[in-house]
C-alpha cells in the first residue's frame, strides 16, 4: 500500500516537471517585438511576434529586442563654434531597430554609443558654422548630423529617422548682446514704418489737396461760365426787347427825329443825376432843347407856346411832358432800369398819347 502511494506521488511530479519543461519551452512574442535565440551559445534565429518553441536546455532567448521607434533624449553638450562661442546644445535622436542580429552582436551598448556619437557629430558640425549661422540654421544642422548618424549606425542595425536640435543656449553675455542687436533692430524698423507711414500720409494729403484745389477751379470756372452766358442772354433778351419797340414805333409811323432828340434828353437826365457840379452840354443837345423853352425847364410842365415858338414845337414839347408823367406811373421801370429801357418806355407813351 505505501508503495503505490509512493509511485502514485513519483508520477505526479514527473508529470509535473514535464508540464513544467513544456510549458518554460513554449514563447508568445508581442507586436513590434523580437527575440534573438542562440542554440548551444550561438545565433540561431530571430523569432518574430507570434507563438513560439524552443528546444528545453538546448535553445535560449539572448535577447528581446523592441523595433518601435525610440525618442532618445540625450543631455546638452558642450560645443564651440567656428568664431570660438561657447554653447550647450540640447538634441533629440529618433531611432528603430531594423536589424535585430546587428543590434545585438554589433555593439555592446548600442544607446550608449549612438549618444556618444550624436555628441561628437554635433561638435564637428557646429564647429563649421559661426554663431549667427548656428542660431539661424537649424534645418542644416538637422539634415547633416541624420545623415552622418544614419550612415554610422547601420552596423550597429540602428536606423536614425531623425534628429532634432531642441535648444541652443549662448553664453549670458552673448544673450544680453543679442537682445541690444535685437532692441536696436526693432527700434530701426519702427523708425523705418514711421517714415513710410509720414511719407505715405504727407502724399496723401497733397494728392487730396491738389484734387480739392482742381475741383474748386473747375467749379468757379464753370460758375463763371454759367454766370457769363446768363448775363449775355439777359443782355441779348433787354436789346431785343428794344430792338423790337423801336421797330414798333418805327412802323407806328414816329419820327426818328424825336426817337434821337428822347434818346439825348434821356441821356443829359442820367449825368444830371450823378455827383458832378458842372455838366457841359453838346450844341446839338441844347439846340435840341432850347427848342422846347430852356435847359433846366426840359423836363417840366409846358402849358402855353413861348415867344415865336412854333405850333408844332409846342404840342411836341407837350407830347413829351405827357410821356414823361406816363413813365413816373410805368409799375415795370425803377431806379435800375437802363437809360435805353427808359428811352423804350417814352417812346411808347409818346406813341400811345398820339394814338
């Protein structure tokens, strides 16, 4: 009885060692991961993700290896540029492994030797340019550092995707130099916007200037124009209306005669009228008058013929003393009418009163 007891247990751990080995033996690798397995101490193969078996005491796993890109941010250094300034550089590394065998028997220490290479490929590079090409020329910087890490790299199975300079940090007098430069650039070009902005407003403001002073001449020259021709309208229409009552008197039968002696009377009555103390009076004129009585008697009442006056001198004189109370009750003549209107206006009364 104790016996079977004893084999019944001894199965079981045997079963259960062999279960054990089984199942130490049997591998899941994850995505984007890979094992290195070595057979007797040596490279056997690469076992991709998936279900995986290897034999017991025979097969091992050298190394897991993860073919995701990796983000290696390594600490600044130190480096010197070609005008000899001190500044410590900051740079980002992208990097995957593309060939698991390399990265593993290619170098011992894969990262640490990418960081060391990444420091002495920054120097070698920034210590071509000056500090302002180094501030101003960081796609450059990137480009050239990628490709050098890229190429050295590829023994080791590493591929550089990308690299990037994260910060650059001058020295603390190089800053505050940096920040005068940049303080006095500013200023000149506020300066420089000021002036376009002046020169601008100043062109502005003449163009506007001679445009008003265009529009305000054409104005007052069209006005003058306009104010012109209504004034020689008025002049045609006034002489026409004349024109035509003295062809109305002329064909109502009048002497001319007497529409000339109307017309000199009607003149000596506008210089009678202005400032002068003496007024000199032409033969013609006085002869003219004498023959209605006397010079300051011309234009007032004549009732009764002078002294060896003619009949016909005398109704003559009193057609005229008639014509001339007509016009002082003419509603349409005023202080401002012309001597020609006036003249006009006499002869119609003169006309009207032989009717």
């Amino acid at each position: 009885m104790f016996g079977e007891i004893i084999k019944i247990i001894l199965t079981v751990l045997i079963v259960l060692v062999i279960v054990g080995i089984i199942a130490s033996n049997i591998r899941i690798v994850p995505q984007a991961h890979c094992y290195i397995v070595e057979r007797l101490g040596v490279y056997h193969t690469t076992w991709q993700a998936g279900l995986r078996f290897k034999i017991p005491f025979i097969d091992r796993v050298a190394s897991r290896i993860s073919l995701k890109e990796q983000v290696l941010d390594f600490p600044p250094q130190s480096v010197i540029t070609k005008d000899n300034v001190t500044m410590n550089i900051d740079s980002v590394v992208y990097a995957r492994v593309f060939d698991p065998k390399k990265y593993t028997y290619g170098v011992e220490n894969p990262i640490v030797g990418l960081q060391n290479l990444t420091a002495t490929t920054l120097r070698s590079v920034i210590g071509e340019m000056d500090l302002d090409e180094t501030l101003s020329s960081r796609e450059q910087i990137n480009a050239k550092m990628r490709v050098i890490l890229d190429e050295a790299t590829d023994e080791w199975g590493i591929q550089v995707t990308r690299v990037e300079v994260k910060n650059i940090t001058p020295p603390r007098e190089i800053e505050e130099v940096m920040t005068k430069q940049m303080r006095a650039e500013r200023e000149r070009r506020q300066t420089v916007l000021e002036a376009q902005a002046h020169q601008e407003s100043v062109v502005a403001r003449a163009k506007g200037d001679k445009e008003a002073k265009v529009l305000a001449a054409e104005a007052e020259r069209d006005a003058k124009i306009a104010m012109a021709e209504g004034q020689a309208e008025a002049i045609r229409k006034v002489y026409e209306a004349e024109a035509k009552g003295l062809q109305t008197l002329l064909d109502a039968g009048l002497d001319p005669e007497i529409m000339v002696r109307l017309k000199s009377i009607d003149a000596m009555k506008d210089i009678a009228d202005g400032q002068a103390t003496k007024v000199f009076v032409p033969n013609d004129i006085a002869a003219s008058l004498s023959a209605f009585g006397s010079i300051g008697e011309v234009m007032g009442t004549v009732k009764e013929p002078l002294k060896g006056q003619p009949r016909k001198e005398f109704q003559k004189a009193q057609a005229i003393e008639r014509a001339r109370k007509a016009l002082e009750k003419d509603p349409c003549l005023d202080a401002g009418s012309s001597a020609s209107t006036v003249s006009s206006a006499m002869a119609n009364a003169h006309f009207n009163d032989h009717r």
